[in-house]
C-alpha cells in the first residue's frame, strides 16, 4: 500500500508539483461554493432578487469563506497584516466576480438561450469551474505567496 501511495505521489508531483495544495484549495472551494450556491439559490428561490444580483452578493459570502479557509489550511499562511491579505485576495475574487457576471450572462443568454432553473444551474456549474482556476492561480502566485 505504501508503495502505490509513493507511486502516486510521485506521478502526480511529475504532472504538478503543488498538487496537494490544489486538491485543499478543491475542498476549500466546495465549502465556499456550496455556501455561495445556498445564498445564491435563497436570494433567488426565497428573496426573489435578480439572479444576475443574487450572484453578486452570494460571491462575496464564498469569498469571504474561501480566504479564512485557504490562508490557514490549503496555505498554512502565518502573516499576520491579514488585512492586506484580504483586500488582494478580494481584488482576485473582484475579478472573478467579473468573469462569473460575463460568463453567467454569456452561458444564460446565449449558450443556452434560456433562464430557466436548468440553464442557471448547469451555467452556474460550469462558470464556477472556469472561475476556480483563476482565483487558484492569482491567489497562489500573489495573496499568499507575497503576504506570507
């Protein structure tokens, strides 16, 4: 068993070094996307708002979640100025958020021609993924790599 697990480390240190830090930024996520999705889907099902806006403030809720998260376990970050932390992390989150309103949008009116419940949920499935990466990317290289 040991062996297999050295394998596999090995295979997959080959394809990418850090993986296991992007397997804990994946867990992170699904706790921030599951909490932004509960909003989401309650600002829309419950409160009745715009989903274009109910996707806004629900984004910020998973953003919020993902930081705290992922500076103490996927990055076990130490720095203590969290502020300046936050506020780089929220800048790559602000343009997620933007790539999440294109892409939502585009996906919504013209991928899918439709705002039904089906057409939001599979756009907001699939926006989330391409979005991920981003967030991955920019807060690796900048959030906790230059705060640290």
């Amino acid at each position: 068993m040991k062996e297999t697990l050295t394998r596999i480390d090995s295979l997959m240190s080959g394809i990418y070094k850090d993986y296991m830090k992007f397997f804990k930024y994946m867990g992170v996520g699904v706790i921030g996307t599951a909490a932004d999705w509960l909003v989401f889907y309650a600002l829309i099902g419950l409160a009745d708002i715009f989903y274009m806006y109910a996707v806004a403030m629900s984004y910020v809720v998973g953003m919020v979640i993902n930081f705290f998260l992922n500076k103490h376990f996927t990055f076990n970050n130490k720095y203590k100025k969290v502020h300046f932390q936050f506020l780089s992390f929220a800048f790559v989150a602000l343009i997620g958020l933007g790539l999440n309103e294109v892409l939502l949008y585009a996906f919504v009116h013209y991928i899918f021609s439709s705002s039904s419940d089906l057409a939001l949920m599979a756009s907001r499935v699939i926006v989330t993924f391409m979005v991920f990466v981003w967030n991955f990317l920019a807060n690796k290289h900048t959030t906790f790599k230059i705060f640290q």
